[in-house]
C-alpha cells in the first residue's frame, strides 16, 4: 500500500507543477510582457526580467530605472520580489512601475516562474 501512495504522490506531482508552471507563464504574458522581456538584454518599457532572481535591483545595462530602484538597496528574491509586486511604490518609493498584483496566488504562480527563467 504504502508504494502505492508514493507512486500516486509522484504521479500527481509533476503534472501540478507543469500546470503551476503554466499559470506563472500565462500571468507574465498577461500582466507583465507588455513592459517585461525574458529575453536577456531586452529592454521594452521595463528591464528584462531574465534572471532577476538573485539580480541586484536596477542593475540591467541600458535600462531606464528611476533614481530610487537604482539606489535601492536591494537584491530581488522571492519575499522582495512579492512585497514589490504588491505595491511596488511601498516597497521603493519613487519607482517608475505603478502596476499592483494584490493577488497573493498570482505573485507566487509568476514568481515562481521567474525562479526557471
């Protein structure tokens, strides 16, 4: 029985986090690709966000940032990279990006995408 279990676990794992994966993926495409490439070096209206996580705040050559993200403190990681999308201007008074996600389970789902990109 209890091999059984853990097969079942397993079965069920993956196709979860493909379909969390997913999630994260459509939310970037409709809340931040407007502004946001995944490509490195590409910067639209906003940075590239390919491989923010673990990336000093306004650190992407050639971006435009605001004085406050430049002088911001601040290395993006999963906690910083929520308090940020849920109130951006809270987070680093005078940023540029005015865009909110008050949904907790989106943030997670696009943070968590970021962390694979």
């Amino acid at each position: 029985m209890a091999v059984l279990s853990v097969a079942f676990l397993f079965a069920f794992k993956v196709p979860v986090q493909a379909q969390q994966q997913e999630k994260g993926e459509t939310l970037f495409s409709q809340r931040c690709s407007a502004c946001h490439s995944l490509k490195p070096g590409q910067t639209k209206m906003g940075p590239s966000l390919a491989g923010i996580v673990g990336r000093k705040a306004g650190s992407v050559a050639r971006a435009r940032y605001s004085k406050a993200l430049q002088n911001a403190d601040l290395v993006w990681n999963n906690a910083s990279l929520d308090q940020f999308l849920t109130n951006p201007g809270k987070k680093v008074p005078g940023t540029r990006m005015t865009v909110r996600l008050p949904d907790a389970g989106q943030r997670r789902a696009i943070i968590e995408f970021l962390n694979r990109q």
